[in-house]
C-alpha cells in the first residue's frame, strides 16, 4: 500500500511539473501616460514629446493625466467619465472625445483613439 501511495504521489508530482512548464505566461502591457495639459490658445491640448496635438493615437492601455485648469469630461465606449485637475483616469480601447467641464466654445475638443 506504501509503494502505491509513493508511486501515486510521484506521478503526481511529474504531471504537475510537466503542465507548468508548458504554461505560457501573459505579460500585461505598461500602461502609457498621456498628459493634457493647459495651452493657449484653444485651453487644452494632448502634451507628447514637447509638441501640443489635438487628436493623438495610442496602443493601450492608457492613463490620462489631466494638468489642464478645470476637470475634464470623457465621452467614449462606457459612456462619461470625469478626470479632476491633477488626476489620472484609466482609459481602455476605443475612441474617446475629451472636452474640459464649462467649456468655451473656442476651445479645443480633443480626440483619443487607444487601440
């Protein structure tokens, strides 16, 4: 009964390490940070690499980090999101319209497509 039992658990043991080795491990992807942040003219722009852009495209996941100087107001795939002054808000797949709450109508509507 004692060789059964060993001869069990050995099988064991060599089933789970065979299944481990084949499993594949996922690496999740670095979450971007995209910066809107507060430029005249037009109020509010998309922040990359020292220029200032009104639409900008991005792998994602991503995290907006709002420096403008109002809360900013999201429209995209589930539907209005908030982003306060100085905050992130993370943000999936989709195409996104960012404008700032009570905002002018010269100033700049901001479109966000993450894929």
């Amino acid at each position: 009964m004692k060789t059964f039992t060993l001869i069990l658990a050995a099988g064991a043991l060599l089933v789970f390490g065979t299944t481990q080795s084949f499993a594949r491990t996922t690496h999740a992807q670095p979450t971007k940070v995209v910066t809107v942040a507060m430029h005249d003219p037009g109020c509010h722009w998309f922040s990359t690499a020292g220029t200032f852009r009104k639409t900008l495209a991005v792998k994602g996941p991503v995290a907006l980090l709002n420096l403008d100087e109002a809360a900013l107001r999201i429209v995209g795939p589930a539907g209005v999101k908030r982003d306060a002054v100085g905050k992130k808000l993370l943000l999936g797949r989709g195409v996104y319209k960012i404008t700032m709450v009570g905002q002018a109508p010269d100033d700049n509507t901001l479109k966000l497509s993450i894929t």
